[in-house]
C-alpha cells in the first residue's frame, strides 16, 4: 500500500519569518520535489504566500491587510468554490508527493465556521495535516506588526478592538492559546506543531532549519540558506528589497551583497508584446516585464533575445549558460513557464546533440498543450453541452482517441520524458519544475487526471490500448 501524504500547513503567525520561508520554498522548488514535496501554487500575487485559504475561509466581514488591497474582490461562496477547486485539483495531482501550503494569514482565523470552510477548501483531499505554527514574543510581534501596517502611507493602526489593525496591549492578535486551541480542536493537538519564532532566531538566525526538520529533511543539506527577506525598517533605515543568502559555498548566487539578485524596482510589470527593430529598446521595454524579480531574471532573458537576433552568438551563449549554471534555482523560482519554454528553445536552438534533443522534446511538449487549450477556449469551449465521458473514438490511420475514464498513455508519456532527460541534468530539473506547474494550475492535463486515477499513477499490465 502506497504511503499516505502530508498535507505541511504553514499559519504564520504574522512577522515570524513567514515571507523569507515563503521564497525560501519558491527557490527550492526543485530540491523538495526530487525529496518528495510540491509547494502549491498561490492564484494571487506573489504566488508563493497562498493567501486565497484565508481569504476564503475567513468571514467576509472581517478585515485584513490583503483584503485591504483587494476591495474589489468578492469574497463570499463563489471565490471559496474557485479556490477549493483549484486546492483540490494540484492536490489530486500531486502522485503521491507531500504537500506544502504557506500563508502567515490562517492565523487570523478564530472561529470554528472558518476552520470548517478552510477544511472544505481541502475537501476530500486524501492525506494527514501537519500545522506549523510559529510564535513570537508579544510585545516585539506587536511592535514589528504596527510597523508593518504603518508602512503603507495612509494606513493606521485601529481602534476597533475586533479589527486586524488593532496592535494595543490586549490585541486579540497574540491571544496564542485561542489560537492553538482552534487548530489542536480542528487537526488534532498531535498534528499541531508550535515553534518559537525567538529562539529559533537566537539559535539558527532564521526560521528555515526548524521548517526543514519538521519536514523532516537535513538542515545541512544544499538547502541550507539564509533568507531573511520584508525586514521592517528599523532606526538604521529601511530594509534593503533584495535576496539576501548565506550558502555553506561560495561563488555566483551565494554573495548577500550579488547584484543579479536584487528585485527590479518599478511600478507594475508590463508583458513586452511584439517585436521592436532596435535591440536596444526591445531590452529597454522588455525590463518592464520583470519588475519585482531579480535582476539575473532579466540578464537571461537579454541572452535569449539576443540569441534570437544572432547577435554575437558566441558570446550571447556562454553567458547563457554561465547564469543558468550559477543561478538555476533563482532563475527556476522566479521565472513563470512562458520563460522556462524559451530556455527549452534556446537549448533546442543551440546546445550539442543531447541538449537539442531534450529542449525541442520539453518545448513541444508544453506547446501542443498550449495550442489543445487555445482550441478548447477558441472553438470547443463556446460549444460545449453538459454530458457524460464518450467512449474512445477512432481519429485516423488505427489512431483512436484518449480512453479518459482509464488510459494510461499520459502516465508512460511522462515517465518515457522524464526517463529520456536524465542524461541531461540541468534539462531533467527543468523539466521537473515545468512538469510540477502543469499538474497545479488549470489545463487540459488537469481536467483529464481528474477523471482518471491512473492519470498520473504507474497501473499494472498491459495498457487499455493492448500495447505493452
């Protein structure tokens, strides 16, 4: 019998190292897939603090800073529905990985109506919880959360004793025993798991190897960085926005003070579209689209386009593959799929032999499903009626379509794709991170897996197909 899952749910509380955990996570995607874990993927920005399980669990009367930011969004059944569904599909597609949620917002729960809509959220999801909790002493939390809440220019503390912005002495926010008696009442006191945020900066000088070893990975491993990111400024000045790490090696990517890792500043991040003659403002306009990401984010990206143009090729190239040898796992964090493709054709383009042959693989692997969901949303979606699964159907020359309740031809897909790039390393992680994407957000492989529980799981004989 296969192990059953854990679902890790981080709560917070606020100011405890929550956001530096959240990036930690994000950067080391790849390193806690291949160990058995997948981070889910938020539906808000920044996706890595998953915001929307609080959002829809909470009372909609009740305030917070993200509601703050969000009025126009309604937060009754409907946006509880869409995030349940969007939950329940990465983790019916998760095969057997743990799982891990972050948002330092489930801490604002208090009430058991929002405990039950947040275990709705999950619904029939088949797996233990674990709750990690982490409290700080009342006082500084109070002080580095009014702070917070002061950093925004027209934004105050409140008087409300029921708000979320009330920070006096008798604040409802450091009530810890309330809290802990909700989760321990709703998880189970066993599956509760409370960490002081204090001694854990005394000790270690972050809150990531506490995390790891409830996880229970090495804190020494290759994932042991210090992150410590959203510093409140303090009386030596505001906190630098950057990504600050302390690996056990050194070299490109390990230096706090590296440049290609400080966050672009800017308004709103523009996606560049089209194309410009002059190489010098298509890479002035093409900035605009990673504000907020670090700078070696946009370094690539200028390679790719230069790769593109056939500008100095030679040189364009080796500084490709320098920045994704020395950054791949900032480059794998920060940049969405539509970037992770374009490293799959610039290798497609101009690697040697074996590195043509997994970046065209990997590219059109993730551009057929792209043309099947333009089709779906241009041609088929419009027109289609409620109705049962049909049954396989022949398409041409003794092809026959999908069987969807029961086929396991994606399965032996992707195991044949994976299997085929482990002789290229930096691809098969690539692949891995794409891969990890596809399975949580909405798309044609999602809506098939969940009709079919062999979708992503090995079955045993032959296929349906009568091959193999």
């Amino acid at each position: 019998m296969a192990k059953r899952k854990t679902v890790f749910l981080h709560i917070g509380t606020h100011k405890t190292g929550s956001t530096s955990l959240q990036k930690f996570l994000a950067d080391h995607a790849g390193f806690l897939t291949a160990n058995g874990f997948l981070t889910y993927s938020g539906m808000h920005q920044p996706p890595f603090n998953h915001i929307e399980l609080y959002l829809g669990a909470m009372r909609v009367e009740r305030d917070s800073l993200a509601k703050q930011k969000m009025r126009s969004t309604r937060f009754g059944p409907g946006y509880v529905e869409k995030v349940a569904a969007r939950v329940q599909s990465f983790a019916g597609a998760a095969n057997g990985h743990n799982l891990i949620f972050t948002t330092e917002g489930l801490s604002l729960l208090r009430y058991p109506d929002e405990i039950e809509r947040l275990r709705l959220i999950f619904g029939p999801v088949k797996a233990d919880f674990k709750v990690i909790l982490y409290l700080r002493n009342p006082d500084d939390f109070r002080e580095s959360y009014r702070r917070q809440i002061l950093k925004k220019e027209g934004r105050m503390p409140s008087s409300d004793r029921n708000s979320s912005f009330y920070v006096e002495k008798d604040t409802w926010l450091t009530d810890y025993a309330s809290l802990t008696s909700l989760y321990a009442n709703a998880f189970g006191a066993d599956n509760l798991v409370t960490i002081d945020y204090d001694g854990e900066m005394r000790g270690e000088g972050n809150v990531i190897p506490s995390f790891l070893r409830v996880l229970g990975l090495p804190s020494g491993s290759e994932a042991d960085i210090n992150y410590r990111l959203n510093e409140t400024s303090s009386a030596e000045g505001p906190a630098r926005s950057s990504i600050s790490q302390k690996p056990k090696t050194t070299g490109p990517g390990s230096d706090p003070s590296d440049p290609n890792l400080v966050l672009i500043e800017g308004g709103t991040a523009v996606r560049l579209k089209g194309h410009r003659e002059s190489l010098e403002e298509h890479l002035a306009l093409l900035r605009n689209e990673f504000v907020g990401r670090p700078e070696v984010c946009y370094l690539l990206a200028c390679e790719i386009v230069r790769l593109r143009r056939a500008v100095e090729p030679a040189r364009s190239w080796s500084r490709f593959t320098r920045l994704l040898a020395d950054y791949e796992g900032v480059l794998y964090a920060h940049l969405n799929s539509r970037w992770l493709v374009s490293i799959c054709d610039t290798y497609g383009d101009h690697g040697d032999e074996k590195e043509r042959l997994a970046g065209v693989g990997l590219s059109a692997f993730v551009n057929v499903l792209k043309l099947s969901e333009s089709e779906r949303i241009h041609m088929v979606e419009p027109a289609l009626k409620a109705g049962g699964l049909m049954p396989p159907r022949p398409l041409w020359d003794g092809m026959m379509s999908y069987n969807m309740a029961g086929g396991d031809m994606p399965r032996n897909l992707f195991e044949r794709m994976g299997n085929s790039l482990r002789s290229v390393p930096h691809l098969h992680r690539l692949w891995l991170e794409i891969f990890a994407r596809l399975k949580a957000s909405e798309n044609l492989l999602s809506r098939m897996a969940a009709h079919n529980p062999a979708f992503y799981e090995k079955t045993a004989g032959p296929g349906p197909d009568g091959v193999g």
